[in-house]
C-alpha cells in the first residue's frame, strides 16, 4: 500500500541549521512507485536510519521543487546512491531549470550521466504508473513548483515552499491527500512562505480528506504544530496533521486505497465524488 514518509519536517534556516528537526525529504511510494521529493541535509543519512530502513535504490525518481539547500543539498549523493554509486544508469531526476543550468546549478554534471532520464518542470512527466504535474509557485529568486500527483492510490498534492496566492488551490483540487509547507505560523509580507492562516485558507478550498502540515519554521515549533493543527482541523471540519519527523501517512488515511485505478477518477477540479 501507498504511503508517504516524512524523513524531516525542518523549514527555514535556522531550524534547518539548528537541526531543530530534521532537513531530510519527503519518501513517497504510490502504486509500487517510490520517489523522493526534495533531498535537504541529512536525507541519505534519515533513509538508511529509517525503520525499516529505506533502500535508494528502489527510487524511480527524485523530484526537486526547487534549489533552496534545504530541499536539495543531498540531491547529488541520492543520485549516486540510486544507481548503486553510478555503476548501474538508472532513475529520473525531475528539476526546475536552475537546478540544472546557470550560474550555480546544484545538481553536478559529475552525476548527471547515472541516470537514465533528466528532465525539466514542464507540463506533465510520467514515472511508472504516477502522473506528475507541476505547479508554478511563487518563492523568492527561483525557479519553483508544488506537485499534484496522480496514481491509482489517488491524488496527492505538495503545496511546497511558496508565497500564497489566492488561486493557488485551484491547482490542487481533487486531491485526497494535501501536504502543506508552512513554515509561519503568522504571514510577514516580506517572505515567500506560507503562513498558517493562508494553509487554512488553501486547504478549505481543496477541502482534501486529509491534510499534512510540515516544513516548520521556529514560530511554527514554538507554538506546537500539533496543537495549531488540531485548531485548524477544527475550525475546518477537515482532517488536519502535523507532521513530525519519521511520520508515515498511510494510503488508507487518505482514502487512496478505497479508489478506482486512475484515469477513472472524477477530474473536474470541483472534488466531485468524494
Ligand atoms: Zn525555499
């Protein structure tokens, strides 16, 4: 079955440098498929160390939203221990364009030949059975985008690192599962980050069967994710987690193992069905 597994929960710098939590990324398994979604600091170290411990090279993919070193600076050692230290050209990365390209691009062409495929953000990439759609967010200087995917465990959305903007959910309808990059608990305008009552705001309109907080900043940690996830569920009426380090959301708790195989689900963006 399905799941998805938090391999760390740090946002913003001084969590991440603190190692307040841990930096690791996000292991995703949909449909037999496993992924890793941004590889921050530690990731290599948090997979092995898992119980049970998670095997790099099982991976069909790494998935990167973006360049930030906390989503990407164990990017070049996941690659390396995916294709068993190179020896074996297996595996995608998927990549915005300044990950790749420009003046400081953080996946290096040492490793670049290992894999089997590299591709850039851009309309819609299929990995084994999961459709991957990107979402263009708004975050500082760089290239960035949430993810929607699809599989016949559901729909699955990562609204990653982003400045919120009032047509952001559209993008994320029909998911079953919503996980949120909050890393404030109240908004500063001059961050490109997600505040909590903008996640209530993005998740009220998804209206998804279950929604996860994580990527906490020190606001966030000093007010007790847990409890400020329990308020929102609250004042939702829907489902809303915080994540902690090594968590693991199962398929069944977002409903993705009760749906029919994708292609059949209903994909009006109105959450029609549920
Ligand atoms: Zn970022």
């Amino acid at each position: 079955m399905g799941y998805v597994k938090f391999l760390g929960t740090a946002g913003a710098r001084f969590v991440v440098a603190r190692q307040l939590r841990f930096s690791a990324g996000t292991w995703i398994e949909l449909a037999g498929t496993q992924l890793l979604l941004d590889p921050g600091p530690g990731t290599l170290l948090r997979a092995r160390r898992s119980r049970p411990p998670l095997d790099p090279a099982k991976l069909a993919a790494i998935l990167l939203s973006h360049k930030h070193l906390d989503h990407s600076t164990d990017v070049n050692i996941m690659v390396e221990a995916m294709t068993d230290g190179g020896y074996k050209r297996r595996g995608a990365l998927l990549a915005p364009t300044d990950a790749l390209a420009g003046d400081d691009p953080v996946v290096l062409r040492y490793v670049r030949p290992f894999l089997d495929r590299i591709e850039t953000w851009n309309g819609e990439h299929e990995i084994c059975g999961v459709r991957i759609r990107p979402v263009p967010h708004a975050h500082g200087t760089v290239e960035a985008y949430g993810l929607v995917l699809d599989s016949a465990e559901g729909r699955v959305g990562f609204v990653t690192d982003c400045r919120f903007d009032s047509g952001l959910a559209a993008h994320y309808a029909g998911c079953h599962l919503l996980v949120l990059n909050v890393v404030m608990k109240d908004w500063k305008p001059e961050i490109d980050h997600l505040s909590l009552p903008q996640a209530g705001e993005i998740i009220a309109a998804v209206k998804p069967n279950l929604a996860v907080l994580t990527h906490f900043g020190t606001t966030m940690l000093r007010a007790n994710p847990r409890l400020l996830a329990a308020g929102l569920a609250e004042s939702l009426g829907i489902p809303v987690i915080a994540a902690s380090d090594g968590l693991t959301v199962e398929a069944a708790e977002w409903g993705g193992s009760r749906l029919p195989a994708a292609g059949e689900q209903v994909d009006n963006g109105g959450g029609g069905g549920r």
